[in-house]
C-alpha cells in the first residue's frame, strides 16, 4: 500500500491510524468537517489534511479510501471512491488489516477505560525493553499516539460502537467490562453480546474483570485469565486508575514482562489527555477535565473526586455526548449527577444525530442544576457564577466540551 485517504481524519480513531500509517511509509491524505490538534498534527507530519469534504480532496491514484462509520455512504468522496473503483473500508476494517501484520497483536475492548489500558500496558512495555507497535486514541504524555514497534506486538484499542472489534484477530484481548452502551448503534443487545463472543473467539488468550455480563459472553474460553478483585489500590494509584492499571499489568506479564519490573512501571501511571486531567489549580479553584460520557463513567469520576478533593464543592459542567445514549440512561445519569453539589449541563453533543426526544434542559432541571446555553463563553461564565470557595469544577463529556476549559482557566 503507498497512498491513502482518510475522510473523517480527525477522529479519535482515525486519526492515530492516519499517523500510524505515515510511520509505515504511506502517503497519506485525508479531510475532516472540521480543523482540530490532530488535523494540524498530521499536516505536520507530512499528510495533506483538507477542511471540508470535497471529491477533488481524494487523490485519483488512492489505492484505498478508509472512513469512519460517522461518514454516510453520499460523501462526495466516497461517491467518487465507488465511480472510480477505489477500495473502501471503515476504520475498524482498516485497522484489522493493519494489525494482521504483528505477531501479536492485543486488542483493549470493552465499554470502558480503552485509551487508559491501552495507554498503560504501552508504557508498561516499553518500559520493559520491548518494543510494541501502540495505536492509542488520545494523546499520552511522553507517549506519541501510535508506533509502528518491531512487528512483534501490536497494542490497539478495540472499539465497540460499530461491531468492527470482532474483526481483529489477536493473540491476547484486554477487555476489563462489557455494559450496553452502543446496543442502540448496533442493531440491540443481542448484536452487541455476539461481538463480544466473536472478540473472545478471535483470541488466543483473553484477561477480563469478573461480572456477571463478562462471565457469561467469555467465561467459556480455553485460555481466560479471570480476575475476581477489581482492586481500589495498586502501585501507589487508587480507584479506576488503579484498576486500569492492574489489568494493563496482568497482560504484560502475558507478553512476557518481568511481573515485578511490570509493576514497578505500571506506578507511573501515564497521563491520557482528557481522563482527569488538571488544568488550574489555584487556592479557590481547580479546573479538571475528564473524558466521562457513561453514567458508569460519570460514577466512577465523582467518587474519584471526592476522594481526592475533600471538603471541596464539587461542580459538574456536564455534556451528553449523543442524543441516543441521553435518551437511553437519562435516569441514570440524573442518579450519578445528583451526587455532584452543583451541576450545569451543557448542551448535546450530537454526533449521528442532530436531535432528541430529550435535551440538555431537561437533563438539567431533573437534576436540580443549570442548563448552559449559547457559545463556550457563556457556558464558562454560567459554570462560574456563584461559585462557593474552594472548589472543584469537573468539566465532563466526550464531545466539544473541552473547548470551554481555556475560559474557565482565565478566573
């Protein structure tokens, strides 16, 4: 393969793959609807990177045209793929190809903590003296977001929300929970449940965190490695950070990692942008961001913070990332939210859809909270109005929300 185009480039996933791709030796060129960090990151890195979608963005001599499942098939670039012959795949479909040249490759699935495993076991690796290949959606400090490593094992997260994990064949999955999230993308439960069963048939080797749901999709497997603690504590991390770790851990002795130098370096537990990181931290207020977007994950962040900042207010500036999934677990997300001292909730996140049966108002008047409208500014000035001292505001959600954290920053 020597030339490539990406439509939907900067994506979470696609772009890692764009870069990996690039380290590979292929040219590489590619559109998004929109500029962001990671457009700009692969233009320098010497990829052709356009803003829009246009049919005169793909070059006529492209070998293949990869896209993201969020691109409809009437994509003028994808229209011009089909009139020219030009082989089109989906990301996933892309990237199990890409894989299939490692050894071993490991694939991080399940519903949540994929770029922090991922992240984790990679550093954890590396650290050993290996030399993994790694695609990681999102950036890790000290860490680039892909490698193309020696060809022996390939790291990747796995994802779910459009079936295309089943696709990979590995030599180990990492796959710490299984919830129902993306069932509504997927065609139900069942679908889900079924891939899951496919990821397991496709390994050589699993690892996974005991549950009812995961027992029942991978329990039968040959070669399970079936942990039964979900620990609160390890290397000197606490709660999921601590768990995510101790899975990434587990599978690097897999790999061949000495257990205690593994452990040694799962302690320096890598920072993965957007997943509790800290923005400002000042006497009266400290601004952290986190990636949170599930009620499970919303949880998991509260408890996390109330751990860590005692006695603090804890403010929520919450967005719902999708219409479907606010829709599918409005009442669990009030449930979790409610646990916050003040919560504002931006509004949604649309992606696939541009509309709902309910909105961010609604989410926040259950809750009890503010709804923050208009531009980021305005979501900023309404996340800190009467602000008690000190305080912690949580900026959560998978979409745009992040763009809100320079203006908060600025108190």
């Amino acid at each position: 393969m020597k030339k490539l185009h990406f439509t939907g480039i900067g994506g979470a996933g696609m772009a890692p793959l764009a870069q990996l791709s690039l380290a590979r030796g292929i040219a590489v060129s590619g559109s998004d609807a929109g500029e962001n960090e990671k457009c700009r990151s692969l233009r320098d890195s010497g990829a052709a990177v356009y803003t829009g979608h246009d049919r005169d963005f793909l070059p006529d001599d492209a070998e293949m045209l990869v896209y993201s499942s969020a691109i409809p098939a009437d994509n003028p670039e994808r229209c011009k793929a089909a009139e020219l012959g030009i082989r089109e795949l989906r990301r996933g479909e892309y990237l199990a190809e890409l894989a299939s040249g490692y050894r071993r490759c490991t694939a991080v699935t399940g519903t949540h903590g994929k770029s922090s495993i991922s992240a984790a076991l990679s550093s954890i690796l590396l650290a050993c003296g290996k030399d993994p290949g790694f695609m990681i959606g999102a950036q890790v400090a000290g860490l680039p977001s892909c490698a193309a490593g020696n060809g022996d094992i390939f790291v990747t997260e796995a994802d779910e929300s459009d079936g295309t994990h089943a696709l990979l064949k590995n030599f180990l999955a990492v796959i710490p929970n299984i919830e129902d999230d993306h069932e509504w993308s997927l065609g139900g439960r069942e679908v889900l449940e079924n891939n899951f069963r496919q990821v397991a048939a496709n390994s050589e080797n699993i690892i996974y965190y005991a549950s009812a749901k995961c027992d029942q999709l991978l329990g039968e497997h040959p070669n399970a490695v079936r942990l039964t603690e979900v620990p609160e504590n390890f290397a000197g991390l606490h709660g999921f950070q601590a768990a995510n770790a101790y899975i990434a851990y587990r599978a690097a002795i897999l790999l061949g990692c000495d257990p205690e130098e593994a452990e040694r370096a799962a302690g320096n537990y890598p920072q993965v942008a957007r997943r509790m990181t800290v923005h400002f931290a000042g006497k009266s207020l400290t601004v952290i961001e986190d990636y949170a977007h599930h009620p499970t994950e919303v949880a998991a962040a509260v408890e996390f913070l109330r751990k860590n900042y005692p006695g603090r207010h804890l403010r929520i500036l919450f967005q719902p990332h999708r219409f479907a999934r606010l829709e599918k677990y409005f009442d669990e997300f009030v449930r979790v939210l409610k646990k916050a001292d003040s919560v504002v909730v931006a509004p949604v996140f649309a992606a696939w859809s541009e509309s709902g049966k309910v909105d961010h108002r609604q989410l926040a008047a259950a809750v009890g909270g503010i709804s923050a409208d208009g531009d980021y500014r305005q979501w900023a000035q309404t996340a800190l109005q009467e602000l008690p001292s000190p305080s912690v505001i949580a900026v959560l959600g998978a979409g745009d929300i992040d763009q809100v954290i320079p203006l908060l920053c600025q108190k």
